[in-house]
C-alpha cells in the first residue's frame, strides 16, 4: 500500500505567476515537438542561434580525398571545437569516438560516386539514424537536374515522414543541378524547395544576394564551404553568410585543408558565434597557428 502519510501537502503554488510560455529560438522551428526541438538544440547553440558543423562525408562520393585520408589523425583532433559533426554511417561508427559527446548529422543518402553520375540516391533506414542517436539526418537534392531531381525530391519527402517518426530532424543538401547558375534566384528556389518538402535545416551555398535567399526560407540555413580558398577568404565568406541571416556554417574542405585546421575551425567558430570581422578572425587564425 501506497505510503500517504509521507506526501505532503505543497505549498509553492506560485499564484499569480504566470508560467513562461517562451518561444522557441530557431526560425520556423515553434511548432515541432519537444524531441525535434532538443536535437536541434544541440546541434544549433541557443545563446546565439548558430553552429558551426565540420563536414567530412566526403569520402562517400570522393573517397579518401585530401584532409579525409585519415579521420583519426585529420578530424578527431578537431571535434572538440566544433558544434555538430557530419559524416556517413560508416566512418562514424568506426573512427568518431561516441565518447566526443558532440551531435552527429548524419549523412543518410547513398547509391552513387564521383565516377558515375551524381545523385541516384537512396535514403537510409531511419532506425540505423536512431541506433546512431543522430541529432539530424542529411539528404541531398538536386534542383534543376532533370535526371534525378525527382528521385532526390522524393528522398527528401521520405526522409522527412521518416524523421518525423522518430523526431528525427532533416536537413536538406542542395547539389547544384548541371545547367543552373550558381545565383540568389537558383539557390532561393533550391532551398525553399527543400523547406516547402519538409525539411528543417537547409545547407546551400553562399551567393551574392544571398540576404533574399535567408529571407524566403522559412527555415535555419547553414552554408557549405566549397572548394578550398585562402583563409583570409573563407573567413570571409562565413562573415558574408552570417550577416546575410545564414544560422551557421557546415564547413569542410576550408577546415580539415588549411594549413592549419585547428586554428581555423576556432577561427571560423569566433565568426559565426562572435561575429568577428574577417581580419579580426585572420589575426585569430595566426595567433593560434
Ligand atoms: C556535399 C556536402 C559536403 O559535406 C559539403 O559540401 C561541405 O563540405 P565543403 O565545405 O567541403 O563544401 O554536403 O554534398
């Protein structure tokens, strides 16, 4: 029988206070659900609504493409600097320690390579992205490709339904269809796209203009890196999406190749969280070096 005479009778009622209703911090992201929202949280810092992701799922089109030769000696010495990781399945579970305690996007698109056309993709089995206690998973679609953007379209659509299940959040990938300009009204489109389809994170590029493109998109974006620049440049360039709107940067190739990776994911981290300006960041970058 229950034990009634150790219950006792509360008195902290607080009438008259009301209780705190608060929003939620991140764009278009108020009506999830509670699981979604914790995820999001933790790969989106909610002092200042941003993050810094290190992208290294390069190897699953590229293979062992410079600065990925070697995850364990190239990339783990860099997970303690940043604020979410984003790679493949199979590089996460036999090179990311689970100790790292950091959230993990996880790549969840597969099917082709480099050396036959891009994009044939298929979606993982959402239960491994929950095995992976994955804070996100990462899809790619091709807007403006006539060959696959359908397929790609419906991956998303999949993924999100699949995410959803699970409170699993997706983030959209856009690959730059063949024949599309690389402009503010292809990469406007391409993620609204992928908001409109469902998901709650878009990763796109940096464009001239791109200040309209954050404004259409009803949810966070994040910016690719691309190929790698001079760091002085791609600090730059993380500085332009940042206060163009961009939530963060998902950065790879302008990390793990510079001559200093360590001392440029603190450096591009002071940028999105601190808004340094890009020489104030480049002073930061050499120090550190
Ligand atoms: C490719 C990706 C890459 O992770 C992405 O492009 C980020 O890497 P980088 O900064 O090297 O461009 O999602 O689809």
């Amino acid at each position: 029988m229950a034990d009634l005479d150790d219950i006792r009778d509360g008195r902290e009622y607080g009438v008259g206070v009301a209780q705190r209703t608060d929003g939620f911090f991140l764009k278009g992201s108020n009506n999830l659900d509670w699981g979604m929202k914790d995820r999001l949280s933790r790969i989106f810092n909610p002092a200042t609504g941003r993050t810094v992701m290190l992208a290294f799922d390069h190897g699953f089109i590229m293979g062992p493409t410079s600065g990925v030769e070697r995850i364990d000696l190239s990339i783990v010495p860099l997970i303690e600097h940043a604020d979410c990781l984003m790679c493949a399945r199979g590089v996460l579970r036999a090179l990311v320690p689970p100790t790292s305690r950091k959230p993990v996007c996880l790549r969840s698109d597969a099917g082709t390579s480099i050396l036959t056309e891009l994009n044939h993709n298929v979606v993982i089995d959402i239960q491994d992205a929950v095995k992976l206690n994955a804070s996100a998973i990462a899809v790619m679609v091709s807007v403006g490709d006539a060959a696959t953007e359908a397929e790609t379209v419906a991956n998303l659509y999949q993924a999100v339904d699949a995410g959803q299940a699970s409170g699993i959040p997706v983030m959209g990938v856009t690959a730059v269809g063949k024949d599309m300009a690389r402009d503010a009204r292809y990469f406007g489109l391409a993620s609204r796209l992928c908001a409109e389809n469902g998901a709650n994170i878009v990763k796109t590029y940096y464009t001239e203009g791109f200040e309209k493109v954050v404004a259409c998109c009803p949810v966070p974006i994040v910016i690719a890196g691309g190929k790698k620049l001079p760091e002085l440049e791609a600090l730059d360039l993380a500085y332009r999406a940042i206060q163009s709107g961009a939530s963060g940067v998902d950065m790879g190739r302008n990390v793990f190749q510079s001559e200093k990776p360590a001392a440029m994911i603190q450096a591009v981290g002071a940028v999105v969280h601190q808004g340094l300006k890009p020489a104030e960041a480049f002073q930061m970058f050499n120090d550190l070096k």
